[in-house]
C-alpha cells in the first residue's frame, strides 16, 4: 500500500509537480511541441508512430504524450498527480478534442493491477518520473511488463554522484518541508544557478540569452520550470548507467540506445528493446 498524493504532499513527501507543469503549460507553443517530437524521433529512431500504441507513463504537462499523438501514435497516458492529469486532459482538449486515440487517467506506476489492466504496448515512455516514486526498483521493473515482445521501452533516471545526489536529496527534502523551505531553497539556488551560468557563458565570450533559445529547442522544456523541479523534485532516487543495463539485461531487455548526462547533474537516457521469448 501507499499514501494517497494528498497525503503525501501534506506531509512534506512529495513536490508538487503538477502544479509545476500548470505553470509550463501556459509557456507552450508550436516551437517547444516540434522540439519534443524532434527528440523522441531522434531517441526512438523513427520518423513516426503510425500504427503504434504508445503509454506516457507520469504524463506531467501531457506535451510528449501529444507529441507521440501527433506523430500518429495511440496515445494513453497516465499521472499521479491530478494536476498533471489535468495538464494533459488541457492539451488534448486544444489539440485533439474527443479524440478516442488518446486516453487519459489518473494512477500510479505502483500499481500493478491498474497496470495489468492496460495491457501492452509498442513503446513504453517514462522521462524523468520513476525516480520520483519513492520505490524506483519497483517501479523499474512494473514498467517492463507494459513492453510487448519486440517493443520499446524509453526512460531517464537521475544519475548517480554519490554525495552530490545526497546534498540534492537532503536540499529537495527540505524545499517540500512547508513555505520556508520552498522559499529558501528556491532563493539560494536561483540565484546560485543564474549567477553560475552567466558568469560562464561570460568566460566563454556566450550570449546568455541563446543558452535559453537553445534549452527550449531541447525536449521542449523550460528552463525556470526545470530549475523548480530539480530543487523541489522529491522522492529523489538516483542510479548509475551500469545499475540500470544489468537490471533489464537480467529480464530480457536489450539496450539498443544510451545517452549520458557526461556524469553530471541530469538525467541519463535509455532505449531498451523487449526481447521476444525463443520458441
């Protein structure tokens, strides 16, 4: 059993990511929508979905379940977050009104009757959310179950630095504690990642406004609402490249695609492929 997301946010367990992604949708546009098509054709290596069913599995803002739509895919998508829920029922509703290749619902990774009753799919897509559960193993493992032989299977975990990934948990632990640590922890790294960057882009003789031009042509994403989710973003796990290959390896997934975070700060990206069982 689990807590219920209410539960969770009151009790300081949780950051309030649809509440983020409300906020980054009111950023959207055709630009940030081509940009997250553009590298989901880039990751998958396709030049579309047609034909395929497609789960966006912790849907957030709903932008790439309405990239996989508009790049012809059969779309469910699901959050925990009613928020997100929301966020995503919004994009449906200004893209793709009563649109019954697109479903949307509320539920959690964790559980494993709901994911059961959904059956399987072509691609499994889970960017930047499993380690938010509190039970990421868990949650790694109910995700492979969704993949149909032969599918594909596109997530991005928080990579692993050691004490760094313990200071970030310990800063995001504190910014969801109540309107203090939000406050503090949204002052102090503010101003410390702003100042950081300017000062390099300076070093580097870079106009600073293009690092946020070339930040939205990547996945679409913004660079305030991004900087939120990394202080707050908590449940916060954490796992090196190597952690993530042996666990699918050892249940018959096969990495056809890797892309790092340079061991940085980050997420690393990973395409595994299902392999079909032997006759």
């Amino acid at each position: 059993m689990f807590k219920s997301h209410s539960l969770e946010v009151s009790s300081g367990d949780r950051f309030k990511f649809g509440e983020n992604w409300a906020h980054f949708i009111l950023l959207l546009d055709d630009e940030r929508i081509h940009a997250a098509e553009v590298s989901l054709k880039e990751m998958l290596g396709i030049e579309s979905l047609e034909g395929k069913r497609f789960i966006d599995i912790g849907s957030g803002s709903g932008l790439f379940s309405l990239a996989a739509r508009r790049l012809g895919a059969k779309v469910h998508s699901f959050d925990y977050d009613s928020q997100s829920v929301a966020c995503t029922l919004e994009l449906k509703r200004r893209y793709f009104p009563a649109d019954a290749d697109w479903t949307i619902e509320e539920a959690s990774v964790l559980d494993r009757e709901y994911l059961k009753s959904n059956g399987t799919y072509d691609i499994v897509y889970s960017w930047g959310v499993l380690h938010h559960t509190g039970r990421m193993w868990e949650a790694l493992g109910n995700v492979a179950e969704l993949v149909r032989p032969n599918g594909k299977l596109f997530i991005a975990i928080y990579n692993d630095q050691g004490a760094a990934s313990k200071f970030w948990k310990a800063v995001k632990r504190v910014y969801c504690s109540g309107f203090a640590g939000r406050v503090v922890m949204t002052g102090i790294y503010s101003v410390y990642y702003s100042l950081g960057r300017l000062i390099k882009d300076v070093c580097l003789l870079k106009n600073p406004f293009i690092r946020y031009q070339e930040y939205k042509q990547q996945r679409g994403m913004s660079v305030s609402r991004d900087l939120i989710d990394w202080i707050g973003g908590y449940p916060f796990e954490v796992a090196k490249p190597e952690e993530i290959f042996y666990f699918y390896q050892k249940i018959s997934f096969t990495l056809e695609r890797l892309k790092t975070c340079a061991g940085g700060l980050g997420c690393n990206e990973f395409l595994f492929v299902k392999n079909a069982k032997e006759l």
